[in-house]
C-alpha cells in the first residue's frame, strides 16, 4: 500500500496515538453512603479535663488523601449526671464540622450527622469520595459502641484496631505535672461483641501491652501486632496525635455488626482505629510526563520508516 501523504502520517500518527494513552482511566465512582462508621458516645466518667478526639480520612477517587480531626475535652465532674449525653455527642459533631472547614469544600469528601436527641454519631463517604479510615482517641473513659449501620465488619472488609495508650502521654505537662504514670492504675477494660457478654479484663497496675496481650487472648479473631493498622501522624501544635507506642491488638477478619469498649482506669486511653477497604486508589490517570519519551520515540520511527522508504524509492 502506498503512503500517500508521509508528511501527514508523521504527524497525525504520535497524536492519535497520544490521545489513545492520555485518555483518563474508566471512572469508578464510589457510592455515598457505602463506607460508613457509627460512634454511639456516652457520659465521661473521668473527672478531670480529658480529651477525645477522632480523625476522618478519605481519598478523593483514584486521588488524593485529605483528613479531618474534631476533638473535645470533657470532665464529668462538671457534666450533670442525670444528662442523657447528648450535649457530649453534639459538641463532638459540631469539632469535627469546624474542623472540615479547613478544607477547601470540594475536597470535604464525608458528611458527618448527628441525629436530634440522640448520642449517634454517623460518618459516611460522599459520590465520588472513600473512606479509607477513622481514629477515635478516648481518654474520657467514655463507653463507645461502634457499628457499620447493621453492616458485617468482615463481611464490608473493615479492619479494626484496638490501642491502648497511657492518659499522662497527652496530660503530662513537664514542670506542672508531678509525676507521668508509666502503668495502669485500678479499674476494667470491657469489651462487648454483638451485645453479648462482654470479656472483662483487671487492668491494676499493668502495662499497656501487658493489657493488649490478655485482650489478643480472649478476644475472637484478634492478635497482637507490632504495626500500626493506620499510620500515625504527629501535630506539631498539639499533643492529640501521638506515635505509635510499638503494640496494638488487631482484628481482620472479625466477624461481628458492633463492638463496644468500656474503661474505667483514669490512667488508660484508647485509640479505636477502623481501615476501610479503599478500593479505588489503584484507579490512576496516566502522567503526560510519562508518555513523552513515549512520543517521541514513536516520532523518531516514523520519521526513519518515512525516511527509509523515500530513499529506497525507485526512480
């Protein structure tokens, strides 16, 4: 076959070709409402000022991260005890609505409600957006009961983890503080799967891995693991994030629609943490940047087949 017009074939022949590789992967949309968390709050049972924090974080589609963190402090010796908790449960959903407010609104990729007269907190994804984790720091001593709106945790692919820190980690104040307690002090740690019997556990005077082993033992699907579930990130003007202290007690495959933890050790905190499954950041757009030495080596052919063939031509 003939080529009737070289100089057109060198030219239109990289662009078409361009336009094959730079054509943006099918778009896969996640669904709102998909991911979802549930956080049932209930009165402090600390009474000094304890915080509780939590932080949202969620991937634009085949993009990129973006986070949340609304936070809170509480002591319930200055909360009515006759209170059903529900001006806990507002004023922690009105934190992490300011503090979505840091972001540009086309990158607030969750909603965050809260029902009228009830101590439910709900998180979910928008179109377009996935949750891909969220963290809950207790040092309130509050119990949380935590569920994927009558969704199965394994089923739904969520993970779960369940990490236990000190309270003088974020309360130790060098020079006001008299001594940073290196140990759990007296109370329980309960844990209640499915509203069944809840697993109790002494926590007097122990470590807090010493504490994660004996929930790694008599809890369900659980293990001990040396690897943080969700990666910590520190703030450089606050004490709410701090690193991993090295343990934490995981639960992959856990077969369960809520779990519910309870702690009464003043000296103990907890950092629920929940992976969602993330399944569109493999989903990528292709770099220009990458296709042009693509190009240009297609030019370069081109132009020497075109070449090849003028100089080869008969007379």
């Amino acid at each position: 076959m003939k080529l009737s017009n070289p100089l057109h074939l060198s030219v239109t022949a990289p662009l078409l070709l361009s336009g094959m590789l730079c054509q943006p992967a099918l778009a896969v949309t996640s669904v709102a409402g998909q991911d979802q968390l549930r956080i049932h709050t209930s009165l402090p049972k600390k009474a000094s000022d304890s915080l509780f924090s939590y932080t949202t974080e969620w991937r634009v589609d085949s993009g990129d991260l973006y986070r949340a963190t609304g936070l809170g402090f509480f002591n319930a010796a200055k909360i009515d005890a006759s209170s059903d908790g529900t001006l806990i449960t507002k004023k922690l959903f009105n934190a992490l609505k300011d503090g979505l407010m840091h972001l540009e609104p086309i990158w607030r990729g969750i909603t965050i409600n809260n029902p009228e007269n009830q101590t439910l907190l709900s998180i979910a994804n928008k179109d377009g957006y996935s949750l891909t984790s969220v963290t809950v720091r207790d040092y309130t001593n509050q119990s949380l009961k935590y569920d994927l709106a009558d969704k199965n945790f394994s089923a739904s692919g969520v993970q779960i983890a369940l990490d236990l820190v000190l309270a003088a980690d974020v309360e130790y104040i060098e020079g006001f503080t008299t001594k940073k307690s290196s140990t759990a002090s007296e109370g329980e740690i309960l844990i209640t799967v499915n509203d069944q019997q809840p697993i109790t556990i002494k926590t007097d005077g122990k470590t807090t891995r010493a504490l994660e082993e004996e929930i790694a033992k008599q809890l369900a699907s659980s293990q001990l693991s040396q690897t943080a579930l969700v990666s910590s990130f520190v703030s450089f003007y606050d004490k709410n994030n701090k690193p991993f202290d090295g343990s934490e007690v995981q639960l992959s495959n856990f077969a369960a629609n809520s779990i519910t933890i309870d702690i009464t050790d003043p000296n103990l905190g907890i950092l629920t943490k929940f992976k969602f499954k993330d399944e569109n950041s493999t989903v990528k757009v292709n770099d220009p940047l990458f296709l042009f030495p693509i190009l240009l080596l297609t030019t370069m052919l081109i132009g020497c087949y075109i070449w090849f063939r003028k100089t080869n031509k008969p007379e």
